[in-house]
C-alpha cells in the first residue's frame, strides 16, 4: 500500500485539474468567434435576454429539475445494488431476498425510464412553445423593417434567422442545458458514491481522467474536420442538383447531359469519399477511448484483488467482489458523461450565437415607422400630390430632385423616362416603403407621414411586371386571404378586367389548378389575374409598374380595354414603355435623372416638340417597320 498510495494521489490530483482546466478551455475557446460568425455581445446580456423567453416556463423548468434527481438517482444507485446482489450471491444465500433485490431493480428502472419520458415530454412542450415565440417575434419585426434596411440582408439569411437559428435556440432549453446540468451531476455523484465505497479505488479512476480527456480532444479535432467535410460534400451535391434540375431543360436542349453527368459524378464521389474518411476516424478512436475504459477496469481488478490497497482504511472501508463490482460500473457512468461534455459546451456557445444573430435582427430599429399622432383613413378620395420631394438611396446620391405634381381623385397620369430615371422610385415614395429627405408627399391634403402605414397601403393595389402567383386554383389567388367573396363577384371582377374569356375557356373554370408560380399560364394572363385580384379589394389608388411589358399585341388590346374600364374605379399611376398605353392619361410625366422635365396630356406634349416628341416619333416609325 504504501509505494502505491502517494501516485495515486498525484494522478488525482492531475486527473482533477485537467478536467477543470479543459472545461474551461472548452468554454472560453469559441466564444469569440462559432461557425464563422463573430461574436459581440457578452454572455451575460445574452443569457439575459433568453431567461426571457423562459420566463413563463420556470415552474416547470423546476420540475424538470426533480424529476431529473430521479433518473440520476437510478445512475447512482444501480451500481450499489448490483454489488449487493452479487453478495448475496456469493454468501449461502436466499432465493426470496433475491427476488426482492431484484424487483427492487426492476422498480428503479421502470421510475427512471418514466421519469425521463416524462422529462423528455415537458421539455418537448415547452421547446416548441419558445420556438414559435421566437419565430413570431423575429418575423414581426422583420415585417417591420423598411425596404431599405431589407435590401442590406440577403433573403438567404432572412430565412435562416427565422428558421434554423430559433431552433438551435429552443434545443438549447430542451436538451444541452438540460443534458449539461445532469452530466454535471452525474459526475459529481459518482464521484461521491465512489469515494463513499473506497476511497482508493476512486483516486485510481481519477489517475485516467487525464488520458480520456486527452482521447476525446484530439477525437473531437478530427471529428469535427471530417464532420466538415462530409457536410461541405452534401452541400456541393445538392446546390448542383438543384441549380440543374432547374436548368435541365437547358441542358437537354444543349445536347450537355453526358458532361453534367460527369460533373455530378465527381461530387459524388467526393462526398463518398468524406463520409469514408469520417467511417475511419471513428473507426479508429471509438475502440481506444474503449481501450481506455477497458484499462481502468483491469487496474481496478488488479489493484482490487491483489489486494495492494486492500489496508488502505477509511471509515472502515473494504475491497469485496461487490465493491469491485460497483467500481466497475461506476467506470463507465463516470467517464461517459466526461466525454460528452466537451460537445455540450459546443454546441452552447453554438445556441449562443444563434440567439446573438436572432438579437441583432431584433435591435435593428425600424425606419419607417408611425408617427405617435398618425391617424387611420377610413376612406380616400385618391389626391395626391407631391411637393419639392427629395430623394436618395444613399446620403448624398440624390435619386428624386425636387419633383412636384398633383394627381386629382380618380385621374390616371402616366410616368415615362428611360430606365433608372427614378419611376419606380416615385410609386414607392407613395405606399411610404422609404421615408423622404425633403418636402411633403400629401394624399387627400394630408402628410403621408401623418397616417398610419398600415392604413395608408390599404387603399393601395400594386400590379408589377413579374407576378406572383400563389399554388392553389384561379378563385384563391383572386381573393387571397379575404373571406366573404362570392363567386359572382369574382366573375365580376374578372369580366371588368376582361379575364373571363380565358378562364371560361378553362375546363375547370375558376377551380382550375394554378401550379407553382402560375407557370401553366401566359404572361398576359398572368398580368389579368393579377388586374381581377387588385380590383376586387376595390382600392382608391391603382399603381401599375411596367405591368403591360412582355405581353403580345393580342392581350395587349385586352389589357388596354381593362385599363380603360379600371380608371372608373380610382385615382390609377402608370408607368409603361408602350407609349400606346398610356397616351388617354390625363396627365403624362416625363421623368429625366430624377427631374420632371415634361408633362401635359399626348397632345399637348406633342405640340410642345420635346423629349416626348422624339420618344413618340421613334416607337411609331419603329411600329411601323414592324408592321411592313
Ligand atoms: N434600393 C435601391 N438602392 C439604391 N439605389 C437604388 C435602389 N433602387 C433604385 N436605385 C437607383 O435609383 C435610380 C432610379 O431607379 P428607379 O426608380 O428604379 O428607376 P426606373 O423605375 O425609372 O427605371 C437608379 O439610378 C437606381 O440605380
Ligand atoms: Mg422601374
């Protein structure tokens, strides 16, 4: 005993410190920087900020708590019994005692199972609660935000806030915090129940800790690189299947199926061979940390039965088969939780720089917003006038330079001018999607700042050039979400608009299926159902941007009658390359690097032998070409 006791301290000693040492290590190493993204906020302001999402949940997190108690309790106490059981075993023993013990077993089991069914269950609850509180919030703010500040997010990481970082965020609550506090307290435990049953034995498995510590992290460096690899790999594959499944097409016509295939053979292979090279590493480091265990098992055995540390006595402590027992399936339940921790404490620095990402979005103060006094709009009437309005994008780029006009209620004026000459820029400034620098956007003699935005793009109705049409059949992507539309007012809507020639040709009629994107659809049909859906929320001003471009010379005749029909109903904004859409406006605006540098009807333009002159003179020469 005595040669063997002092190393054995030492090695408790080391053992001890390592595990500290690396524990820190593990949680101070990513904190600057997870994933590639950079951190800023302080932990605590981020702990902070999540306790508030658990919050309503901290009765149960407490029972959580105790139940938990229980399922470590089986940890703790299994081992005891066992080495009791073999005791009796070894002794004259009787048979009914036996049973006992064993239903005693039986029963720990069966309690530990349901407590953590139970655990499981609540945690799931509550996880998927905080989840969509998140969610909620992070896609109302987004809502929020003006067009500006989303132009400087990509939709890729939009989507991303919205989906995968809350969920790394509610499995933090509902597994690593959960998982980490009882690693803790398993470790301690075992800990405990060990130095209960012989303290010298114990010292002896805590000379190992070192050794598995230093298996797990240099498995875990490897891992982690072929964990990498594998999912660089996978990515690779499926960004080119689904660039060329949508391209395939293309790819038929240009005779290329043979080189794509060539090309998606090779990144195939190399995912292949990624996920080989992730079979190795585990290959090689699953049986030596094993190794390891295995090592301490032949130590305790050693050491137990030679009985080198047999007089080692403390409160009476012995070495018998049952403590031996005990010692070797305290073994595992100590090193395993060991192991598990070093990826615990990743994979919350990893939460926490999701919930980082998600509170960065969240303290993105929105730029257009109302005003404390803004007021709701029942009805417009549709005037409006822009006074000496002043523009940029970007400070110091002006884009509108001191435009004025004046639209009287249910007059149609037409916007032209070359591209990038500030159109589209105009129609925006009205639904209020950016905040002007200088003068006064008046609807009804009222500041648009003035009222509130959502009641202020109620009476708006947008038809663009590319639209959107939702899977689902003709009647729903007319109505959208609105309830209470009867079908003849459908048919209404779309006899004005001059889309029930089309769709009473169609088979099913209205209930005839829209696929993704509407693309079972010509463009100019397209642009009529979107004209029949604009109408039917009946709005007071109509903004069409470029919506009559690519469309062919026979719906255009249809569209330019609907868009008479549709002038009856409000205050209508144009913008159109065709000057033969537009020239009944009452008004025509021509627009030059953001200046008002023409308006007056078609005639009174033309008289005036300006730039709109010219403009007109050269689409109807080039008309005129065309049709020989
Ligand atoms: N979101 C934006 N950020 C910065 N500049 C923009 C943005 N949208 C448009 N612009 C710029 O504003 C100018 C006017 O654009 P726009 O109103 O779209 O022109 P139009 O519709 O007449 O073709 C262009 O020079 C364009 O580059
Ligand atoms: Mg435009």
């Amino acid at each position: 005993m005595r040669e063997y006791l002092p190393i054995l301290i030492l090695g408790a000693i080391i053992g001890v410190f390592t595990l500290i040492f690396v524990a820190v290590y593990a949680l101070e190493k990513n904190k600057k920087e997870t994933m590639g993204f950079e951190r800023h906020m302080a932990d605590g302001e981020i702990v902070k900020r999540l306790l508030r999402y658990a919050k309503p949940y901290y009765g149960q997190f407490v029972g959580i708590f105790f139940i938990m108690l229980f399922s470590i309790g089986y940890d703790l106490i299994s081992p005891l019994l066992i080495g009791s059981l073999i005791e009796t075993v070894q002794g004259d023993f009787e048979l009914s005692y036996l049973l006992t013990m064993v239903i005693i077993y039986a029963g720990i089991l069966i309690v530990s199972l349901i407590c953590t069914y139970a655990q499981a269950m609540i945690l799931q609850k509550i996880g998927q609660k905080i989840l969509s509180q998140i969610r909620l919030d992070v896609f109302t703010h987004i809502e929020k935000l003006s067009h500006e500040q989303l132009n400087n997010i990509p939709v890729g990481k939009l989507v991303t806030r919205t989906t995968n970082d809350p969920n790394s965020i509610s499995y933090m609550f509902t597994n690593i915090l959960v998982t980490l506090v009882k690693n803790v307290m398993v470790i301690f435990g075992v800990l405990g129940a060990m130095l209960l049953l012989n303290y010298a034995l114990t010292l002896m498995v805590l000379c190992f800790v070192p050794f598995i510590v230093l298996f797990t992290v240099i498995f875990r460096k490897f891992s982690r690189k072929v964990h990498r690899r594998v999912s660089d790999a996978t990515t690779d594959v499926n960004t080119y299947l689904s660039e060329n499944l949508s391209g395939i097409k293309i790819t038929q016509i240009f005779n290329q199926e043979e080189r794509k295939m060539q090309d998606f053979l090779e990144k195939s292979k190399a995912l292949g061979n990624a996920k080989r090279a992730r079979m190795f590493v585990f290959g090689i480091f699953r049986p030596m940390v094993y190794m390891l265990n295995i090592s301490s098992v032949m130590c305790l055995f050693y050491l137990g039965c030679k009985g080198y540390i047999q007089d080692a006595h403390w409160f009476g402590q012995v070495i018998d088969s049952s403590v031996i027992v005990s010692f070797y399936m305290y073994i595992s339940k100590f090193f395993n939780p060991i192991q598990t921790l070093a990826e615990q404490f990743d994979m919350l620095q990893r939460s926490f720089a999701s919930a980082e990402k998600i509170f960065t979005i969240l303290d993105m103060v929105p730029e257009v917003v109302d005003e404390p006094d803004a007021i709701e709009l029942e009805e417009i009437r549709g005037e409006i006038e822009f006074k000496d309005v002043w523009f940029a994008y970007k400070p110091g780029e002006w884009v509108l330079k001191g435009v004025s006009f004046h639209v009287e209620p249910k007059q149609t004026v037409a916007f032209v001018g070359s591209t990038g000459s500030g159109k589209t820029t105009i129609l925006s400034l009205i639904c209020r999607n950016y905040d002007i620098q200088k003068g006064q956007i008046l609807i009804d003699g009222i500041d648009i700042k003035k009222i509130k935005i959502s009641s202020l793009r109620r009476h708006f109705g947008q038809m663009l050039q590319d639209v959107f049409l939702f899977a689902g059949d003709i009647r729903s992507n007319i109505v959208l979400r609105s309830e209470g539309i009867s079908d003849e007012e459908v048919w209404e809507a779309c006899k004005y608009v001059n889309a029930d020639s089309f769709i009473g040709k169609l088979e099913n009629g209205l209930s005839e299926v829209v696929r993704e994107r509407g693309n079972n659809f010509s463009a100019g049909q397209r642009q009529l159902l979107s004209f029949a859906r604009t109408i039917i929320h009946k709005p007071s001003v109509m903004i069409l941007d470029e919506a009559t471009a690519n469309i062919d010379t026979e719906t255009e005749l249809l569209i330019q009658d609907s868009l008479e029909k549709m002038k009856n109903i409000g205050t209508m904004l144009i913008v159109a390359h065709r000057l033969s859409t537009i020239q009944h406006s009452d008004n025509i605006i021509l627009l030059a690097h953001g200046e008002i540098q023409e308006q007056g009807t078609h005639q009174e333009l033309l008289r005036l032998k300006g730039r709109y002159y010219q403009l007109y003179t050269l689409q109807y020469e080039k008309q005129q070409i065309q049709n020989g």
